[in-house]
C-alpha cells in the first residue's frame, strides 16, 4: 500500500510516501519520497513558533513540498486536463481561508494527473491548531479530487510508532518482534507523557508534566542563556563540549517531583531555578556549558527515575523513547545505561535520530496501521484538533 503523508503540526512542512507491507506483527516500510522544509530560521528570530506565521509559512510551501515528494516517488505526471468546475467550487470553498494554497493547488492538479498512491494520512492533532488546520485542509482536497481514502493521524503516536523501526540495509525499515506492553515515554515541545500500550494501538495514560513539557523547559532554559530557537539542540551541544572537557557537575538543579509516588512530572521548577542561576549576570561561556550539562543532567535523571518507576507499575517489556527530544544525545546515552543495568529485561527502543523530531515518515507508519485497521474518516468529517489526546 501506498501512502502520502501530510504533516504541518508545529514548524516544520512536510509530506512523505511510504510504500507499506505486512501486517501489525511485522512491518516494513520503504520511503519512496519524503521532503521536509523547516521552518526554523524564520521562527528564530521571534525566539519560539507563532501559530500565525506558522500558518502562513504552511499554506506558501505545502504544493511545491506535495510536488517535490511525488517527483522524487517517481510518482508525478503530466496531464493537462483542466478540473471539472463543481469539484473546483468545493476545493475552493474548502480553503477559503487559504486562497494561496488554493491558487497553487489548482495550477498543481490542472497540471498533474492522479498519482498512484492508496491512501492519504494527515496530522490531525494534537498541535498549533491554526498549522494543523492547513495540512488538514489540503489531505481533504487531495482526498475529493483523487478520490482516495482519508486517514486522521496522531501525531504522538506517529513519534511512537516510528520510534519502533528498525533499519535494514537496503534503507528500508520494519516494526516486528515487538514484545506487549510498551510503555512509551513521548517527549517533545508540547509533550511529557508515559503512556502504555497494552493491545496494539491501544493507549492507556501512566502519567504526564503538571506544568512545562520538557522540550519547552529546554526551550526556555536556552532562551535564558541567551541561546537561539530551538534551545534542545543548543543545550545538548553546549553540555556535549562540557562533558568532553570532563566537567564535574557544579551548578546543582532540582529534580522536581521525582521521589513522589505518582509517574507525573514537572519541569517549571527546573526551569525557575536557571533563572535564579543567571539573573542579573553576564555568564561565561564555560558557565553556560556547566549550567547546560546540569540541566540535562536533571532532566535525564527524572525522565528515568519516573519511566522506571512505570516499568514497575505496568509491567512493559518494551520502552520506546519517541518525540523531538529524543535526540539529545545525553538522554539517550543516560536510557541506554541505565535500562541495561537496572531492567535488563526490558527491550529499548530508542529512534534513530532522523525520526527523533517532527517528521511526515512517522505519520505514514502510524497511518497505514490505522488503514489496516480500515480507519478512514469522509473529507468532510475531518477536523483538525490541537488537544487530541492519544489516551
Ligand atoms: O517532536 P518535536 O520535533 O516537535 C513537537 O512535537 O513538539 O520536538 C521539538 C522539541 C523542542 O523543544 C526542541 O528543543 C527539542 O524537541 N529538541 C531537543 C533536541 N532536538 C530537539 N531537545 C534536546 N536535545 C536535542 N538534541
Ligand atoms: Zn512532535
């Protein structure tokens, strides 16, 4: 099966297609195109994402990122047959509130001739509402004119799910042997939650932030030590140069609600306190490596201690670490360590890093579960919502 996968849910468009076989208890995936355009440097300079330049960014790119992604599939073709009017009224009122993306769209499709793919998948939640709505409407149109079948994702479990692959030699990828149940530990710009999947595809809540998600406390942190958007990288790489010079952690940070008894978490606390490190004075660099290497530190130390904590409680024979910070190379080195010594019978599963932050791959793999599972929502059912939960 063919899919196309659309996602648009913070700042980064991008569109993939997967070419999918097998079924839950062994998967493989094979990416035939997948283009991503980040938004990054144009966010930078407002130091975090605006949901409304998001949006607009989105509504300029997605046809020419859709276009770049099925030439690369080998998937694009001429066909000068104009669209009927009645569907070129629908689409049109379909995107009122996008007439950018309708214009290209329209240039796009009298031009292109349907592709070969089965299905279409689309971030619809949970995200910056106004970006998810962008994607969204386009996965609807897409579905009206090549009259394909339409699948909602979730784009935490997109971030678990790929979190699952393993890559094989020949650049595909496959999702078996998978021991239930997993409890995945999802971390990201607007997540901190353990969720265990005890059925395949079915999420049960084991615990999540009481305030900051834990990339956003890595956010803020950065932005305190006067560090560019995103500040997960940033951090990572300032305690990366902290620790080869054999940095000896100085600056302690609490470690928020980490000996309570529930698997919850909070990061303002965290947060608070590099603030009082640095109100008021001009840091050195080597201040801000120290203090970057004890925040991740801090943060390593309670993301364990509560995934521990819910290994105990769930009885998960997998862990699988999923969302944006994922990536940070202390994290994932703290997990490693620390899973092989304290639960040995526990199978880590730790993404590798191009699926580590938002990407339109992660969608595919979790939409072409929900289409074996004959999941499809109507175009015209289909919403976009920011808080869709996973549990
Ligand atoms: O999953 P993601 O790309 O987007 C959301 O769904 O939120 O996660 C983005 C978050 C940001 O807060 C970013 O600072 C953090 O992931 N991040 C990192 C690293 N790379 C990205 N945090 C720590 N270390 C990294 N290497
Ligand atoms: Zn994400």
């Amino acid at each position: 099966m063919k899919i196309l996968a659309i996602e648009t849910s913070c700042d980064e468009t991008a569109i993939s297609i997967l070419e999918c076989k097998g079924d839950e208890q062994n998967t493989s995936f094979k990416i035939l195109g997948n283009v991503l355009l980040s938004q990054i440097d144009i966010h930078r300079e407002f130091g975090g994402v605006f949901p409304a330049v998001a949006k607009r960014e989105h509504a300029k790119n997605l046809v020419p990122v859709l276009a770049a992604s099925l030439e690369e599939a080998e998937l694009l073709h001429e066909d000068r047959q104009l669209l009927p009017d009645a569907i070129r009224t629908e689409i049109g009122t379909l995107l009122t509130r996008e007439p950018e993306l309708a214009e290209a769209l329209f240039a796009f499709l009298d031009e292109s001739e349907t592709p070969a793919i089965d299905a279409i998948a689309v971030t619809h939640g949970p995200g910056l509402e106004p970006a998810l709505w962008v994607g969204v409407n386009l996965a609807r149109a897409l579905a009206m004119v090549w009259e394909k079948p339409l699948i909602g994702v979730n784009h935490m479990e997109g971030h678990l799910l790929s979190a699952l692959t393993k890559p094989n030699e020949d650049g595909t990828f496959e999702i078996k042997d998978v021991s239930l149940p997993v409890l995945g530990l999802l971390i990201s710009g607007g997540h901190t939650e353990l969720v265990s999947m005890d059925q395949w595809l079915s999420y049960r809540l084991i615990g999540q932030t009481k305030d900051d998600a834990v990339g956003e406390a890595f956010d803020k942190a950065a932005r305190m030590l006067g560090l560019p958007y995103p500040g997960g990288p940033e951090i990572s790489k300032l305690a990366t140069a902290a620790i080869a010079r054999g940095n000896t952690i100085k600056p302690s940070l609490p470690r928020p609600m980490m000996r309570d008894d529930t698997c919850d978490f909070s990061f303002s606390g965290l947060k608070t306190a590099v603030l009082y490190m640095v109100k008021d004075r001009t840091l050195t660099e080597t201040e801000k490596e120290e203090i970057s290497h004890a925040f991740e530190d801090a943060t390593s130390e309670v993301l364990f201690a509560k995934s521990s904590k819910a290994l105990y409680t769930t009885g998960a024979k997998t862990l699988v670490l999923g969302g944006g910070v994922s990536a940070d190379t202390h994290i994932r080195k703290f997990f490693t360590e620390h899973i092989s010594n304290e639960h040995p019978e526990v199978a880590l599963r730790i993404p590798t890093p191009r699926f580590t932050t938002d990407n339109a791959i992660m969608i595919g793999i979790a939409g072409y579960y929900r289409a074996l599972k004959k999941e499809f929502t109507e175009p015209d059912q289909m919403r976009a919502n920011g808080n869709l939960s996973l549990t």
